[in-house]
C-alpha cells in the first residue's frame, strides 16, 4: 500500500513538472517572440503596421536615393551614399573631385510631419531644411527659401557656441527650449512638424521648438535674422524636404512622412 501511494504521489510530482516546464518554456517563447517582433518593428527604414495605417510613407527605402535629387539638378550628387541601411554625405573625392549641393525629394510637401534620424561626424555641420522652393533662376541655394532644423556637433564645431545655431535649433531664428542632443556618433531621433502654419520641432521625444509661421512674432524673428535680406525665405506654403551638405559627414536613416 505504501509502495502504491509513494509511486502515485512520484507521478504527480513529475507530471506538475512537466506542466510547469512546458509553461515556462512556452512563456521563454512569448518572450522571445515578443522580442523579434519588437526588433522587427524597430528595423530602420521600415514602417510598422500601425504607421502604414496612418498614413505614413517612407522616404527612404535604405538602399537607395531613389525619390531625392541634388538642388538644381536631375539626380542625386554622387558624394551622396547609402551604405549600412543609412544616406550619408561623404567628403572623400572621386576622381580629383567631388560633387555637392543639398539632396532634395522630389514631392513637395505642405501641412506634414516628418521624422528622421541623423548621427553627425565629429566637428561636424548640416542641418534639414524644408519647405524649399527649388527655383535656381531666382534662388541659388535651399536655404534662401526653406527653413532650417540645425544639426551640429555642439562641442566641437564653432557655431556650436552661438546662440540659435545649435543641434535641434530652428537656425538663426529660435533656440531650442531643452537641449536633448545625443554624443557625437550617436543616432538622434527628430521630428518636424508643419499644419497650417504651426511649427513644431522635436529631438530626442522633446518639443523643444514651437511657433507660427508668418505671424507678427515669426516676421519679426526673421527681420532679426541673416535671412532679413532674402525676400523669399519662408514665404512658400508647400516645398521640398532638403538634406543639407555643409562639407562634413552626415547620415540619415528612418526618414517617413505623413500628410496632415
């Protein structure tokens, strides 16, 4: 009788066991799945179901610069790569000489918001610039008609100490709120955003820029600005999303929009 009951509650034990072990397991699973899915949806140059449901669009397909061309140009400068699921801006020469001008999309955009992210090499200067309007009879560079979102290495390139002219800041004509930059090599995660009129940036998950464009408080600003002179500057309601070469090497990669 013993032997029979010592045997029974032996079965039990192993039979819990085994039931505990297949759920832990099954829970190792969940959990490992949940993270590749996770990973899945954080693949750069990729949009997760829930953005392709709102509306978003990539404008990068991280293998090539197809949807961009340089300022004033039918094609895209060739000192713009992709490489590493990332565009990027590279300063070494081919053939004794190299290329330039900022890399432009080819749609023009009105009310949107734009997210991207940008790494900057050390020293280094570039910036986004949208609502140009490309038209180089009258405006030879984008800056002289779209509005720029400052990326800089703040400690190591000059205009990294004056004022407005900082990673995140609206160039020359509002300084961020917060300062959220990341190191120097470092992915940073911005955002802009344009609906009739409002202007909203963001880096790092901070609103660090807010205003209204073409209001008392905006003409003033530029009036105060190294754009006083330009009489196109910030004029155009719709324009092209620019990726700026100032000469050091940048990357980007994320870059999707949607319409508002």
């Amino acid at each position: 009788m013993m032997k029979n009951l010592l045997f029974i509650l032996l079965s039990v034990f192993t039979i819990a066991s085994g039931c505990k072990s297949q759920k832990s397991s099954a829970q190792a699973v969940t959990t490992s799945n949940n993270g590749r899915e996770s990973a899945s949806e954080g693949t750069p140059n990729q949009l997760t179901a829930a953005e392709k449901k709102e509306g978003w669009k990539l404008l990068f397909d991280g293998r090539s610069k197809s949807g961009w061309h340089s300022y004033g140009s039918n094609t895209a400068a060739d000192a713009w790569k992709v490489a590493d699921g990332a565009i990027f801006y590279d300063t070494v020469r081919v053939a004794g000489r190299r290329s330039s001008g900022d890399l432009v999309t080819n749609d023009e955009y009105e009310n949107f918001d734009f997210k991207y992210d940008w790494k900057i090499s050390k020293n280094g200067n570039s910036g986004v610039i949208f609502l140009t309007h490309e038209d180089t009879s009258k405006y030879k560079e984008t800056y002289y008609t779209g509005l720029e979102m400052q990326i800089i290495d703040n400690d190591g390139h000059p205009d990294g100490k004056i004022p407005k002219h900082r990673a995140g800041d609206l160039y020359d004509l509002i300084k961020s709120s917060v300062e959220t930059t990341k190191p120097v090599g470092e992915w940073n995660q911005a955002e802009i955003k344009v609906n009739n009129g409002k202007l909203d940036l963001y880096l790092n998950g901070a609103n660090i820029v807010s205003t209204t464009i073409g209001d008392d408080n905006w003409n003033q600003l530029v009036a105060n600005s190294k754009f006083k002179s330009m009489a196109g500057f910030s004029k155009y309601k719709k324009g092209h999303i620019c990726l700026q070469n100032h000469g050091n090497m940048v990357w980007f990669r994320n870059l999707k929009i949607k319409t508002l």
